[in-house]
C-alpha cells in the first residue's frame, strides 16, 4: 500500500490541526445541478464587495481594470504572500512516499491529492488520513497529465481530460470513500470554448464555497482564468490580466490560492521557482511576485497553503512531501 500509517506523529505545534481550517458547517448549501458542495462561506472582504477602508466599488464581475503603478496599493491581504516559512517537515502518513505532483491538499492538510508512478504507469493517489493511499481510478479521457483538484471539503474532484480541452468533475458523499462517476456538465462552456480556441486547460483549483473556479489556459504562452459558479456551471471566464502573468512565452501555471482567494501560488518556467502574489480584492489583477522559500532555501514545488495560512503543504526535488508552518520572528 502507499505509504503504510505509522503510530509517530507530529507533536501539536508542527501538525495541521483542526484549527487550521476554514471549514465550517454554516454553509452556502449544496450549488444545485453542480456536484459541488459549498461547505464554507467566504469572507465578506474576499467577496466581490469593498474592500475594507479603501471606500470603493469593484467593478462588475468579468471586468478586470489593470492597477496603475500611480495608484494607491493596499496592505497585503491577512495571507501575506512574502511570508517565510520553517524548515518542512514530512507528516508520518506520508513518510516514504515518493510523488512526481501535488495536485491538492484540503486546508486541513487531512487529505493530499498526488501523482505517482507505479511502473510506467501514471496514477492518482488520494490520502485521506490517517489511511493509506488510494489509487482513484481514472475514466478514459481523463489523466493526471493536466492536473486535478479536490475541494476544501475533499467530497468533490475535478479531474483534467487527456487532451486538455477542459475539465470534468465527479462526487463522494462524506469525506472517506469512493467517488461516483465523472460529469463534464459544470464546465461545459469552458470546454467548449477551448475546443473551439485551440487552447488547453490545466492546473484546476476550487475556491473553498466551490462558487469560483482557477484555472491555466496555454497556447503560445499561458495565462491564468477565473471563472464564477452560475446556475450549475463555470461561466463566463476571466482572464487575471496581470503582466507578469499573462502574455509570455515562459508558463506560469496556477499551484493555489489562500481561503480568501487573495493569495496566489503559481509555478514560473522561467527562473523555475514557486512564486505568491496578492490583490485586494477578487475583482483586481495581482500585484508583487515574490519567490517561495523556506528557512532552509530549498526549492519548493507544488506549494498549497493551509487554513488561516499558517501552513504550506509542498513536495521538493525529490518528491518527498512535507509541512511548513509560518515563521513569525
């Protein structure tokens, strides 16, 4: 099995806890027709709203303004993106295991969504804790090739289809336990358009309400999209049209974003470095790059934060997987 348990575990002060998340049970509701739960409602200051003390209106959804560098620039978001980590360490769940990505991991940090090699075969692994991995089964037409996701409350997976036009999304009804069968329906008119541009989508990510949906588009160069939950599909997409994102010929690929979705994590091609950047609100363009990096300078790959941004789940050269917790001196 992968990654057989182990009775060591982490003492309080180095291990996810409970507290670490941001799930809760005074939800949205279930998104009808979607297959996606939405678990946890967002703050009010992430929302498409005001901002807190800038005393502006966003503009309607889908219409992105590019900041000026004469503008007034807000404080960093509470996840602060220039944030150092510790030196990570690896959980005893996942001790041995040796991972070519990380895909996911829910805020909790009590499920990891990984690739592996068995063989010369690609698989999916999933590791609900405190179990061992599970291989989920892929149906034809989907592969690990583009990515996948797993939603904050680990009952909903999106899955990338072997071409990379678009993406499909399949359901378990608690935590723990196989998913049903997948269904393109929710990203329909994002499929549909990638289709019909000759483009290919990656990388997806789930905001936690499963109301919002990032993902990486590449042709020439990539660039990444955000799309809203509207009537049991993502619709209409929008492109985060920040220059050091956008219009390159070097990938930038989305890795996460913070609960607030104000905190991004994205892979660069060019210096090939894990990278955050940050926005004041959802409606704005990110601002500031900055590398990602521990006490140690290692190079950290796949980076997911967790809950209240205390933690970042990440793997190394290696594939080796590990936990860092925010160094606040």
């Amino acid at each position: 099995p992968f990654g057989a348990k182990t009775d060591d575990r982490f003492d309080d002060d180095d291990v996810p806890s409970d507290d670490d998340s941001k799930l809760a049970d005074e939800d949205a509701g279930q998104l009808s027709g979607s297959g996606l739960d939405a678990s946890v409602a967002l703050p009010d200051a992430a929302v498409d709203g005001v901002h807190p003390g800038d005393g502006t209106t966003p503009p309607p959804f889908g219409d992105i303004k590019v900041t000026r560098a004469d503008a007034a620039t807000p404080p960093p978001p509470e996840c602060d993106p220039r944030a150092k980590w510790k030196t990570g360490k690896t959980p005893p769940e996942l001790s041995g295991v040796v991972t070519n990505a990380v895909f996911d991991v829910t805020p909790n940090g009590e499920h990891w969504l990984v690739g592996m090699t068995e063989g010369a075969e690609e698989q999916l692994v999933l590791f609900d804790f405190p179990g061992a991995g599970t291989v989920v089964p892929l149906p034809d037409g989907y592969s690990t090739e583009h990515g996948a996701a797993l939603s904050a409350d680990a009952r909903t997976l999106v899955l990338s289809r072997v071409d990379g036009r678009g993406f499909g999304s399949a359901t378990r009804d608690a935590a723990l336990g196989a998913f049903g069968s997948v269904s393109a329906t929710p990203f329909q008119e994002l499929n549909d358009l990638a289709t019909q541009r000759l483009v290919k989508l990656s990388n997806p990510a789930l905001n936690n309400a499963g109301t919002r949906f990032y993902y990486t588009q590449t042709a020439v160069g990539s660039d990444l999209f955000q799309a809203r939950l509207t009537s049991g599909r993502f619709e209409p997409q929008e492109q985060l049209n920040t220059d050091f994102l956008s219009g390159d010929s070097h990938f930038k690929v989305l890795s996460d974003l913070s609960d607030d979705e104000l905190t991004l994590l994205y892979w660069d091609e060019r210096p090939e470095r894990s990278a955050s950047a940050w926005r004041s609100t959802v409606s704005l363009p990110f601002l500031d790059p900055t590398t990602l990096s521990t006490q140690t300078e290692e190079q950290v790959l796949d980076p997911h934060l967790g809950g209240s941004c205390t933690t970042l789940y990440y793997r190394n050269t290696a594939g080796a997987l590990f936990v860092a917790k925010l160094n606040t001196k």
